[in-house]
C-alpha cells in the first residue's frame, strides 16, 4: 500500500526526492537520467562529479520514509515525591537547638520548591511540588516506673506525627487537620515553612531518657511489621510515605540515642544496672539497648525495600563540627564519641562538643547507624548539633537529594 502510494505521488509529480533516497543496484531502480552510485543509493550526477560521503542518507528501506509508527520521543518520568521526617529531642536541654533548627531547615524547603541546589543556583533541577513534612518527638516513655519528676508515662508521643503547636506562639494554630504538612505550589512555600516552624516547637517537656531511633522505626513502619513494636505507618502516620519517594529522616538530638529493648534499664532499683540513671544508656549500651542492625533494617528493609524508596539517614548530633565529613571510622575513634564520666559531676558524661547554648553527648550509634546503612547502599549525611547555624547541614542534605530526584528511563 505505501508503494503504490509512492508510485502515485511521483506520477502527479508532487514529490522531490532528495538525492541518496533511492536504493539501486548497477543503474536499477534509480529516476531517469540518474546514477548508481557506490552506496547503492541514486544521485542525479555521475558519482566522479560530486561527493558521494556529504551527500549520502542512512541506510533506510523507502516505507521507512513513510512509516508511521515512529517511536514517541522519551519524556523522563516527573519529579520524585520527597518526604521529609524530622525526629525532634523535646527534652529540657533542647531550646537554642529548636531555633537553630527552625530558622534553617526553610532553607531547605525554599531550595526545594525553587529547585535552588546547594550552591544558591535556582533552577538547578525541577522544582519539587509533590512534598510531605512531618514531625516526631524522641519520647516514647522510659518503662513502668515512676523516674525522677514524672515526665517518662508510657508510650510518651509514641512514635505518631504531630499535628498540634507546643510552641504557644500566638501565630501558630493550635492543630492541623493532618498529622503531616502538604507543600501546595498554589498556596507557595511560605506557607509550609511558616507551619513547620510552629510544629517544630516540640517543647521541652518530653522523656530525658530520648529513644530517637525506636520512635523513628515506629513512626516509619506499619503495625503489621513484627520486628518493629508499635509500628504507626499504617494508623495515625497513614498516607505520609509515597511509593517511590525520597524519605528524607533527620534525627536532631543533644543526646545519646537510649533505644532501650530491656526497659530494666530505667529501673532505679535495678540489680543489673546499679550505676545512676544518666549513665546507664552509654554504659550498657551493648546488653540493654537495640542493636543498630535493628535501625539497618528498618530503613533499608521495612522502608526502601517495600515502597521503592530512596533514604537518607541524617543525623544531626553530638559530634564535633570540625569532624562532620571525615571517614566514618574515624569519626568513631575520636575521643569526642567515647563515653567519659565528668569527672566535675560524677553523673554525666564529658561533652562531645559544646557551643553557645550547647553541650553534647557522644553519638556513636548515630555515627554507626550512618556507616552501616551507606555501605549497604543508603545514602547518609551527618551534622554538628553543636554548630551556630544547622544551614550548612541543610546543604548537604540537599547535595544527597539532588541525584535522587529525577528518575530518567530514557535509553542513553
């Protein structure tokens, strides 16, 4: 049907073929007063007259010409969903750490909806317009019994995203009618911002006993997972994880992480555990708190493993700034992340770093958590809790983001 098309439109004499179109064989099948030349394609010249390599086609039957089933042109798939998680300390310490927090983690969700990458340039990847944000505190209770002032019930928050203001700031509403924050493009980002810094005043009345990566797992994984007690992505926290987002976690802390599995470990009468209370989540670490493999698997498993989801684990901790990017091994070996009882209290620990309004604990499960997850092919970012502004950690979350955020399955 395509030939005897051809042949139509070269009897009306409507068609003007470009020279190389035809195929021919020793002078067949080319026009009149055309020649075969050597790449068997016709040329209305002899082919000593002319350059036959500028003027020759693709090798290409003639209904290729005509066909017209050409493939489509590839269109990437669009921008990646990104969740964003923030594993808030709401203890007593924790006050010049929430403003910090707060007047820097905007510059992340400006970045964001503006596609600015780390180095302020805008327009540098696709703006994000698909975006959750939620929030968590560290406390989820410390066990049965009574601790000194009261302030450890159980289950504490429990691992369930906020939707109500602590900070009794004035412009704040008093509760959100989701557990998470939605980024409308419409609305602008301002708006976003503008409620995740009144949820991020978590306040400073949670558990001083801070259990910061249970109550991520709880908040990350659903209840039907029994590995994980308590799971509440499939109740409270429901719809904030996307099937194939970026989840982004960012752990913020001044303390040690105190995810205990033996709840002993908060007994002030305990015959295992006879040293003080303020002590005991950095010396019996190894026999009363959960493996790090546990915190592995549930976001390497529980979490990228079901949804195809890319995570990165960012902890911003008790580490000295002038350790943040060193070798993770390293940053483990240094003296800051060893646990040293003061020997000016007798019941603490010596900082592992201190700034204005800030005095650390060490953070080596954090710094763990961080080695092991990256070299089981997760993406890690760590920061100083301890420096005068938490921008630069924002950056770097940001330089982690940027690569995850387009999918491209066109051919190369």
């Amino acid at each position: 049907m395509r030939l005897l098309s051809i042949a139509l439109v070269l009897v009306a004499g409507c068609f003007d073929p470009e020279p190389g179109f035809y195929s021919c064989t020793d002078s067949e099948g080319c026009p009149d007063g055309w020649s075969c030349h050597s790449d068997q394609r016709c040329y209305p010249d002899p082919e000593a007259d002319m350059g036959v390599a500028d003027l020759s086609m693709p090798d290409m039957q003639v209904g290729d010409m005509f066909a017209t089933d050409m493939p489509d042109e590839c269109i990437p798939e669009p921008q990646r969903p990104v969740d964003l998680l923030l594993v808030v300390d709401n203890s007593m310490s924790m006050m010049e750490e929430q403003l910090r927090l707060k007047d820097s983690v905007r510059g992340l969700l400006e970045a964001l909806a503006l596609g600015r990458d780390a180095e302020g340039t805008v327009g540098a990847f696709a703006p994000v317009e698909d975006l959750h944000v939620g929030v968590i505190t560290t406390d989820i209770g410390a066990g049965p019994t009574m601790l000194p002032g009261g302030v450890c019930p159980m289950p504490g928050d429990d691992g369930i995203l906020l939707n109500e203001t602590r900070s009794g700031a004035a412009t704040c509403s008093d509760t959100f009618e989701t557990r998470f924050l939605t980024y409308d493009p419409g609305v602008g980002i301002n708006a976003l911002a503008d409620d995740l810094t009144c949820l991020a005043s978590v306040g400073l009345d949670g558990c001083g006993f801070e259990q910061q990566l249970e109550a991520m797992a709880r908040a990350l994984v659903p209840s039907t997972n029994m590995a994980i007690d308590r799971g509440k992505a499939d109740g409270p926290n429901d719809g904030f994880l996307r099937e194939g987002s970026v989840l982004i976690v960012s752990v913020v802390t001044d303390e040690s992480d105190c995810s205990a599995a033996d709840l002993d470990l908060f007994n002030q009468s305990s015959t295992m555990y006879d040293t003080d209370l303020n002590l005991r989540c950095g010396e019996h670490a190894d026999e009363a708190l959960h493996p790090i493999s546990r915190y592995v698997d549930t976001l390497l498993t529980y979490v990228r493993g079901t949804r195809d989801t890319d995570v990165i684990f960012a902890p911003l901790v008790g580490v000295p700034p002038d350790l943040v990017g060193e070798d993770w091994d390293v940053i483990l070996a240094d003296d800051s992340q060893q646990f040293v009882v003061d020997p000016g209290s007798g019941v603490r620990f010596t900082p592992s770093c201190e700034s204005d309004g800030t005095s650390a604990q060490p953070a080596p499960r954090f710094v763990e958590l961080s080695k092991l997850f990256e070299e089981q092919g997760g993406h890690s970012v760590l920061g100083s809790i301890c420096d005068g502004d938490y921008a630069s950690y924002f950056a770097s979350i940001l330089d982690a983001l940027e690569p995850l955020l387009e999918v491209d399955t066109c051919e190369p």
